[in-house]
C-alpha cells in the first residue's frame, strides 16, 4: 500500500514550561534503566513489552520501553498498531503504542536531568487503528508537567505526527503528561529528549522556549532521507525539501565548519547543500499564510535561515544577498556567506503579524551570482513562565502516594494546574511563589499501617482528613507538635487500630481539643483612626531632629567613639559641622524626600553648589549603624551611576550625610508622571536610565572591593541628575561579601515588598542576584509604567500582570500609554525578556548584571540606531571568522516567519531516518 505524504502536526497553542521541583525517585533497579544515555540522551518506545532495551539500526542509539517511566506503571493499556499500517520504512517505534482510556490525566517521569539546562523534547504518534475502530478524528491536550503544550490532532490513521519542543528544564526531571479532554482517547507511540548546549537556541530561556513549526534541509540529493543523529549530534530532524521544477541544487562533500560560538550548530550534513533558483535572474521565494491557533490567535515566531557558501567562488564572483519579508528588507545591507562556514539570518525577539508573507531571498545589485540557501528552522514562541508545587510538598506527597499506593488521579503536579490538581488536596496559588498544599482529604481512601511521616514535610497543610481507614500505630510526633501549636487540624476518627490510649498517644485527646478552640481573633482599626496615625507618623518622623523652636535638644541616638570607623576620620570628603549644615539648608526648610533613615533636605553651599542633606530622624528605623555603613560605602565607591557623597556630619548626637543634588527627583516619581517638569518619560530616556543603573549595579557587584550587594534596589532609590542621567542611591542596607562565596547568610530580611527577590526570602541567603531580580522589577516599571505591586482589581505583581499580558500576545496593553507609541515594538519585548530572566524563580537561571548590562546597551543601540519608524535593522555578533550572525528586527509587529501554515511539510519519522518524497509545501515561484 502506497505510504502517505507525511504530516507534521499542527501546534494548537503555546508550551509552557514544567517548574517542578526534584520528586520521590523511584526505587531500585527502575531508576537505574531509567538513566539517560552517554550522550544524556532519552529515547522512549511507548507501549513496548517487557523491559529490555534495544539499539536502533540507523542512529545505533539504545530505546526503552516506557513502564518505567509512567508515574503509575500500571497506567494505560499497550495496543500494536493494525497490520496494514505496518510497512517496510516504518520506525520501530511506530509499531506500539500506549493508550490512556483512564484517568483524566496520564504522566511520564524523565529522570536525572540537568537543571537549568536546555532540553529539545520530542514526542511521537501514529494512530494506525490501534484498537480496531477507526476512531478519527482524536484529539487531546499534551502538557509539560503543569505547563500546556498543544492540542493533539490526530486526523489520518496512516500519518505520524512529530511534535517538537525546545525549553530550559529548571530541575533535575521533567514530565510530559496527555489530557483527555473528552474527544478521543489520548494515546503516545514515543518519547525523546535531548539536551542541548546553553548557548544553542538563545531565543529559548527560563521564561519562553521554542516549538518547532518546521525544519528543511535544501538541496539533498536523498529525498527520503533525514539526517539526523550521528550527523547531527543534538539528534535534530532535518526532512529534505527539493523542487526541481524552480530550484538547481548544489552541494560540496569537503567539512563545513560552524563559526565560533555558533548559535545554532547546523550540521555539516545538513550545510554541505543548497538550493539556487534555476533561473539566475529569479529570486528564492516562499508564500504562506499564518495559521491562528485557538488559545493562540496571534501566535509569535522565530525563524532561522541557514546559508553557506558550498562552491569556491573565482575571485571576480560575489555573492551577495539580502532578505525581504512583504516588500521590507530584514538588513539594511547585503551579505555574503561565507565558504565552508556557517551563517545564519534570524530574529532575536519574537514577532507576529497579519495576513499572508511573502519572503524572498535575492541577489543584490552587486551580486554576480543567484542568491541560495541551505537549511531553515522556524519555531513558534511559548511561555515557559509558570511554575510546578513547591519542591519539598512534591517529595511529601509522592512519600504519601508510594506509601499507600494511591491509586486516584494523582498525577503529573500535584496542585497545578488548578484544573488538573490531585483529587482530594487544596493548594494555595501565591502570584510570586510556588503552589502550595494546604490540605489533604484521605478519608475513607482504605490506607493501612502507620501514619506516614511524610504527612509531617507538608509544611504549609492546614487541615488533613485520615477517618474512616485502617491505620495503625500512633501519630507522629512532627503532626504532634502541629496539633500542639495550632497549626494543623487533624482528623483521625474511626481508625480502630489507631492507639488511642491517654498515657501512650497523649495527642489523640487534641482532636476534641482543637475543635472547641479554634477561634480567630481580628483586629480591626477604623480607617480613620489608620489615617491619623499615619499623618501623625509621618509629621513626626520628618521633622528635624537638630533643635525645636526654643532651642532645645532632642533626644537622639549618639554613636559611641569606637563606633566611628577610621575610614571616617580619613575621608577626603568634607566634614560638616551641625551649624554648617543648618546654614546650608537654610536651617532646614525644603524637604527633597524622605526614606528609612530620615528626611532629605535641600542646600546651597557658600561656592554656590547644590546639595542633599539626609538627616537621621530620631525615629528612624535605620541606626547609628546603617549611618555609619553607608558612609564607609560612600567613602570607598566611585561610578558615575552611584550618587556621590560630598561630605558628613558627626557633630555629638546628630549625623547626616551631603550628596550630589539630583534635580529631576527620582525615578519612581518620572514613571508616574510625577518628576519636576511633569512630563513622562520617552521610551529612549527609560533605556538610557535603565542602562546607567544597571551600570551602576555591576559597579557594586563587579568593581568594588570586596563587592557590594544592595539589597534595596527600587524606583525611588535611582535618582535623576538635570540631565535624566540615573545614579544609584541609599546604600545604608548594602552588604559586602566575599567573592570566594555564593551568598551571605542573613538573619534579618530587609528590603521592599514587590521587589524582594522571593528565593533570598525562602533561603535568607543573599546574593548579587537579589539585586538583579530587583532591576528586573524596575525593568518591567519602565515598561509598563505601573507599580511592582498592582492593587486593581486585585492585588498582583508587575511579574504576574505583565506575564499574564503576553500569554495573551497583548503587548500593546502591557506597554506605557503615555509612550504614545513612540518606541521599537522589538526593543520593548527585548527589555521585557531581559526582565523576565532577571525575575527568573532560581537565582541560577537569572543573568549577571555584566550579562543585563550588554543586553539592555544592545536594545538602546538598536533605538538609537533605527528610531521608531525604521523597519527592521541589520546587526552582526563578532567573530573570529569574517562570516557574520544576522539578526532581524521588526519594529511594527510584523512576523518574521515560516510559520505552520507556510510550510504545510509532513515530518515524520521512519526507521532508517529515511522518508517519503515530500509532495507538499510552500507555494513556490
């Protein structure tokens, strides 16, 4: 029977990415045969018998069967596909499949990853009338752990569908999980993953991975074969595509080396062919129309062009070429590849658009020669944004499901998404950290034995439900002293064996206890009453703490003489006495602002030069030893994206600090509409601001010595000179640290609510990436003009709101109105990108300050370069080799794309890697 063309399935919306923490590991010999292989690849035949591996013949690359990876080994039923979908060209794993009829949804555990680093995930499928009843069409959801991938689409019993993911996994395991949504049931033929290089596939990070839409390779001589793993050492798929009709191929059998540092790493295999037009006067030419997806109306792409010089130009021939995309050209100037070396055209921030694309790749002017191309990969852009239940909950309750055997819909995460939570548990969905299981409904589930301890590492349950059972033995004393401190309610009634003996179980009489004693207290004070005393507070804590009108002295806090360092007394700065200081603020009468420490006022030397004067109020909350900690910093530090210190003042029992007038205020203050001249900021000024106090922050973390950790990095600590310049202020929480070490232990978790990174919170560890989150927060404020705290309707993060926005490709309405959309639409979602891997949940997945510094330049060079009319823009990496990287922007939101529907290609797999002629694809001319 004649194979059909094969078909690539359709993506039905964006993957996001698994955030789970490390689970209970599976015992013994499973685990074992669980290992990736020495390439750390994984390779999966879904529905194979017995547990043995086997080696396959083309890619000499060793399969398992998939039992031990099910979350439930017994999950599913295996089925063989139907004889007659069975031919000679057919991969082996094609001929098994697992079914999953219940269940709502069904997971598979792969092990001993890397985290943080990034994986190419491929799962496989072939209908092949399997059970018998030609079923068609099936469809079901595919997630990665709690995250959604796509809609499985099965329409064709004969065509195998490839789908194909590119993310950073964040821990050491991921889950790939089928969601019977009621049309089909769901069913797998295989499963891979393959790890990449962190510095392949940039566009793929901690908060968006890449879904593959289309892979070609142009010009192989063989179309029916693949290449593949050897060739390709990642294992990628690259199907043949070849139209004699309007393209010549051309091809060398010498070794095409990648550049260095490449991006991408095409193959030799893979470059050492191309296609040319068969007319030399004509262009290469592609026609497609974007294919809308349900969840994903707008969906955003990538795509990536390949080009290599295969033949040794006579030096009177160039070849030079540019790329068009709907009558705009991607670069500014033309390029020519280079020979026997890799190069690639491509996008660096996703983009979308409207309507049919035409791109074309032609010769330009200077050009002797046509234009060619060798390889294209064009992937859709997904959020890899949310998060799995926190880490220790997993490791709990999976000790709780391996105990009891639990055999309810307890798989993949356990809390999220809230759709597909585990029967029985309530979590908490906190907007800036992981779920949370705070209760758990057992009762009546048949568990026998003992109470298990990992009840005990559920540290955020409130309530558990263990009545009606057959347990055994006592409560354990970790549930124990939860009952005791009123945090746990627990019910065990009508467990007979269950001792409840008073000398012996002293906790089974707490139950009646607790329940007669359960009361919240709330206190509630009048908003009126709230409102005075925070007027009042506020009038105290700001006024001058020097004399009252009579005179007098007030009380103060009068730092000891060992407590004035050294480095005091030998400052270059100026030292000011208390009267010099009342007569350069004109005895105290402008305030500028007011923070922690006390009030800024304003001043005017004798010479003329402006100054601020931060006086301690005596009801500070930051002491003689914030004063004197910043002052030590102050004295030692020297940027120009730091404010400078001018003077101080140590006169008994006052202190203050002088710095450099900042005019335009601060920066919190310019986003609101707030500054000086009550204008708001341009989208250039925000990256000008954003670049100088990143700047500033690499300073701390980079040159000083030792090294300085802010801690309290936020809009209203960078200040603004008259010529918006950023300088970073308020240094009297900043911590030094050792660069030997990864962090500071703290015991005290200072900071603002909204820009605290949340993993300093959980560990009190601190680190220079506390202050990237930080500037990741105030990134977003730049972007979005809104608060890191949004209050309406409800109370969110900046993080969450903005994430939220772009799932929903609305970058408009993420994007400050009062921009009045004069900005590159390219640089806003760069700046964005860069914040989200500065707020990345891991301190390990987030980039340096050095890294954020370079980026966030790159975007103001791109502004300054193009404007907001410029189309797209032409840029280069630098290289050791002459053959440039070429990156394409868009700046009005048009797709720089080969989307699905462009490249209506069938991949799928075949034993031997090889495939049958593609009699499909783009309209050509």
């Amino acid at each position: 029977m004649e194979q059909a063309a094969p078909r690539m399935m359709t993506p039905r919306s964006r993957l996001l990415l698994l955030f789970l923490a490390a689970a209970a590991a599976s015992g013994g010999v499973l685990q074992v045969r669980a290992q990736p292989d020495n390439n750390g690849f994984i390779s999966i035949n879904c529905g194979l018998s017995g547990t043995a591996n086997y080696v396959e013949n083309s890619t000499k690359l060793s399969t398992s069967p998939d039992t031990i990876f099910l979350d439930d080994e017994d999950a599913g039923s295996t089925h063989n596909i139907s004889a007659e979908y069975v031919l000679p060209t057919l991969g082996k794993r094609y001929y098994t499949v697992r079914s999953f009829p219940d269940g709502k949804r069904n997971c598979y555990t792969l092990r001993s990853l890397v985290a943080g680093l990034k994986y190419l995930v491929r799962a496989l499928f072939k209908y092949g009338n399997y059970d018998g009843q030609h079923r068609l069409p099936i469809m079901f959801d595919l997630y990665v752990g709690v995250n959604f991938w796509t809609i499985v689409n099965i329409t064709d019993a004969d065509a195998p569908v490839i789908l194909e993911a590119i993310v950073v996994v964040p821990d050491d395991f991921v889950q790939v999980c089928l969601v019977n949504t009621g049309s089909g049931t769901p069913f797998i033929s295989g499963l891979d993953l393959r790890p990449l290089k962190s510095t392949l596939y940039p566009q793929a990070n901690a908060t968006q991975g890449l879904r593959l839409a289309t892979r070609r390779n142009f010009g192989s001589d063989d179309t029916t074969v693949a290449v593949r793993y050897p060739d390709d050492p990642h294992d990628r798929l690259w199907f043949p595509l070849v139209d004699g009709r309007i393209w010549n191929e051309i091809s060398t059998s010498k070794t095409v080396h990648n550049i260095e540092n490449d991006l991408f790493e095409a193959p030799s295999k893979v470059m050492q062919t191309a296609i040319t037009p068969r007319d030399t006067s004509q262009n290469i030419e592609f026609v497609w129309d974007p294919e809308p997806q349900p969840k994903d109306p707008t969906p955003m792409y990538m795509a990536i062009l390949h080009f290599c010089e295969v033949e040794l130009l006579p030096t009177n021939a160039v070849r030079e070429m540019s790329v068009i995309l709907n009558r705009v050209p991607w670069f500014q100037f033309g390029f020519s590849p280079q020979y026997l070396l890799t190069g690639a055209a491509y996008n660096v921030i996703p983009v979308r658009g409207f309507g049919r694309y035409h791109v074309s790749i032609n010769a330009t002017k200077n050009s002797t020669l046509p234009p060619l191309v060798n390889a294209v990969e064009v992937f859709s852009i997904i959020s890899t944004a949310n998060v799995g239940t926190e880490s220790q909950d997993v490791s709990a309750i999976l000790g709780i499901k391996e105990t009891y055997r639990v055999k309810k819909n307890w798989m993949g995460d356990p809390c999220g998404p809230k759709t597909l939570a585990w029967d029985q548990l309530t979590c908490s969905y906190a907007v800036s950290s992981p779920p949370r299981i705070t209760g758990l409904d057992m009762s009546f589930s048949g568990l026998k034995g003992n109470i298990s301890s990992s009840f005990s590492n559920l540290k955020f349950i409130k309530s558990v439900d263990l009545t009606d059972n057959q347990l055994s033995g006592s409560i354990p004393p970790g549930l124990v002293k939860r009952i005791q401190d009123g945090s746990l309610d627990l019910r065990f009634g009508n467990n007979p064996n269950l001792c409840t003996d008073a000398d012996s179980c002293p906790t089974q009489t707490m139950e009646g206890k607790r329940s007669k004693s359960k009361l919240a207290i709330f206190i509630v004070l009048p908003i009126t009453l709230v409102v005075v005393i925070v007027s009042v507070a506020v009038l105290v804590f700001c006024l001058p703490r020097w004399k009252n009108k009579q005179g007098s002295t007030r009380n103060s806090v009068k730092p000891q003489n060992d407590q004035t360092p050294s480095s005091l007394q030998l400052l270059e700065n100026h030292r000011f006495s208390y009267g010099e200081l009342e007569a350069i603020t004109n005895s105290i009468q402008t305030v500028l602002g007011r923070g922690g420490f006390g009030c800024v006022y304003h001043g005017i030397m004798n010479d003329g030069t402006q100054v601020a004067v931060k006086l301690r109020s005596e009801s500070s909350n930051q002491g003689v030893k914030e004063f004197l900690a910043e002052a030590q910093i102050l004295a030692r530090i020297h940027h120009n994206s730091l404010v400078p210190m001018i003077g101080y003042c140590i006169d008994g029992e006052y202190m203050a600090l002088v710095y450099e007038y900042m005019p335009q205020g601060n920066l919190e203050e310019h986003i609101g509409g707030n500054g000086g001249n009550r204008k708001y900021l341009t989208w250039r000024q925000r990256l000008r601001i954003a670049v100088k106090s990143a700047q500033g922050l690499e300073y701390l973390h980079t040159g000083c010595n030792p090294p300085l950790i802010h801690r309290d990095v936020k809009g209203t600590n960078i200040l603004l000179n008259k010529d918006l310049e950023a300088k970073i202020s308020d240094f009297g929480l900043s911590k030094a640290f050792d660069r030997k070490r990864d962090h500071v232990s703290t015991n005290i978790l200072v900071g603002t609510p909204g820009y605290l990174d949340p993993e300093y919170q959980a560990t009190m560890q601190l680190t220079t990436k506390s202050d990237v989150y930080s500037f990741g927060v105030v990134l977003l404020e730049l972007v979005t003009g809104r608060p890191a705290i949004i209050r309406d309707p409800e109370p969110t993060t900046i993080i969450q709101w903005t994430r939220q926005h772009l799932e929903q490709g609305n970058i408009e309405g993420v994007v400050d109105t009062h921009m009045c959309g004069s900005y590159n639409i390219n640089g806003i979602w760069k700046v964005v990108e860069i914040a989200f891997k500065c707020t990345a949940h891991t301190s390990a997945q987030g980039p340096t300050m050095t890294k954020v510094v370079a980026q966030l330049q790159e975007c103001l060079e791109l502004e300054d370069l193009t404007g907001a009319d410029t189309k797209f823009v032409f840029e280069t990496s630098s290289s050791h080799y002459p053959n440039p990287r070429y990156n394409a922007y868009d700046a009005d939101g048009h797709s720089i794309t080969m989307g699905q529907s462009s490249f209506s290609f069938d991949e799928m797999e075949h034993g031997n890697g090889r495939v049958a002629t593609v009699d499909s694809g783009p309209i050509a001319r």
